[in-house]
C-alpha cells in the first residue's frame, strides 16, 4: 500500500476496516493518534452509563475480541504491525479503564490521563506483550494490559480517597 498521507487517509476513510482500526478517522491526526484515539473510547463509554456494569463489561469483551481482528486485519493490509495510526486499541483500552473510574468528571480525567500515561510508557510487561504476540492479538493486548494497570492506580485513588 502507498503509504503517503493523501493515500493513507483515503484509504482510511473509504475501506471499513481501516475506519473502524483507525478509530473514526481519529487515527489520522498528524499527531498523538493514540491520544486523539481515546476520546471515542471515553464518548462510548459515556453513552453507555445507563446500560449497567454487566451490559457495559460484555461490550468490553466484544469491543476487545472484534478489535483483535479489526487491528491484525488493518495492519495485515497496511503491512505495518501496529501501524501508530491503529486506534481502535484506544478505544477498547479506554473503555475498559473507565469501567473503574468514579462517574464525574475529575474520574474521567484521571481515566483518560493514566491510561495515556500507560499505553505511552508501557511498563512491563506491556511492551513484551505487543512484540512477543503478533497480529490483532498482540495489538489488542498491549493496550488492554495499560488499561488494567491504570484501573489499579483509579483503584488505588478511590480506597485513598474514602
């Protein structure tokens, strides 16, 4: 695939795989992808308040287990293993993070901050995790084990918090 931008963003925008792994075309921003690729992440959850924990964790699960083909097959026809424009990794992590978040604004805040915080740094295991596991899988799980230490640090906030 020509990988200029004009061709990357027709692309992106034209093919549905390509929409949905690049988050909505959110993917596509010039800079922090990953952090343009959060909002939506945080706009499904908010969408989903009403819905329940239990609805709101099996759209986790699904979200994640169709991301990891949406990613791998994505990647695949780009031919770039997480391509930094693939988002939809985002999406998924920042839900799943604001699942232990407080329901007001500062906890959105704090989801959206230490998540970025951990997808960027990645600490360990997470980088191993997106090397050692190829394809949608390995694209998938990075991003949801940044999501699980950061729903350990929201965890940790509220028990210090009461």
């Amino acid at each position: 695939m020509n990988s200029s931008p004009d061709n990357l963003a027709r692309t992106v925008l034209t093919d549905p795989v390509h929409f949905l792994a690049f988050g909505f075309g959110t993917g596509l921003a010039p800079v922090a992808p990953g952090t343009f690729g959060s909002i939506p992440g945080l706009l499904f959850f908010w969408l989903t308040l009403d819905l329940g924990l239990y609805v709101q964790l099996g759209i986790a699960v699904a979200l994640a287990v169709i991301g990891v083909w949406i990613c791998g097959e994505s990647a695949r026809r780009i031919g770039v293993h997480d391509h930094g424009g693939i988002v939809w990794d985002e999406i998924v992590g920042m839900y799943v993070t604001l699942l232990a978040a407080p329901v007001t604004i500062v906890g959105f805040v704090l989801a959206f901050v230490l998540f970025r915080i951990m997808d960027i740094v990645k600490p360990w295991p997470i980088r191993d995790l997106d090397h050692r596991l190829g394809g949608g899988l390995g694209i998938m799980l990075d991003d949801l084990a940044a999501a699980f230490y950061a729903a350990l640090l929201l965890a940790l906030y509220g028990w210090l918090m009461t």
